[in-house]
C-alpha cells in the first residue's frame, strides 16, 4: 500500500514546488516521515506526513 501512497504525496509536492529537483523530493519525502516505534524492516521510513505543504 506505501507505493500509491507515496506517488501521491510526491505528485501533490511535485504541483507545489513544480521546480524542485529529484534529489530536494526525495529529501522532502524522507523529512515527512513519522518514526512508528517499529523495526525498521516493519515500518520502513514510517507514516508519511503531508501536513501544510506551504
């Protein structure tokens, strides 16, 4: 379930910040990420966030 997940919120910062490189939305998606309290082969980066993308 991550990966649609995921390819939405990137697509949501990719209209915010229609100019921001590969490597800044990958970084954005890592910071987003709430630690779970799991394993990390549980959870991987955790619970993505969105927030206000202002």
């Amino acid at each position: 379930m991550a990966t649609p997940i995921v390819s939405g919120v990137a697509a949501l910062l990719l209209e915010r910040y229609p100019d921001i490189t590969i490597s800044d939305l990958r970084e954005e998606l890592f910071t987003r990420c709430q630690d779970l309290g799991q394993p990390k082969e549980r959870q991987g980066l955790g619970l993505i966030q969105i927030g206000n993308l202002s």
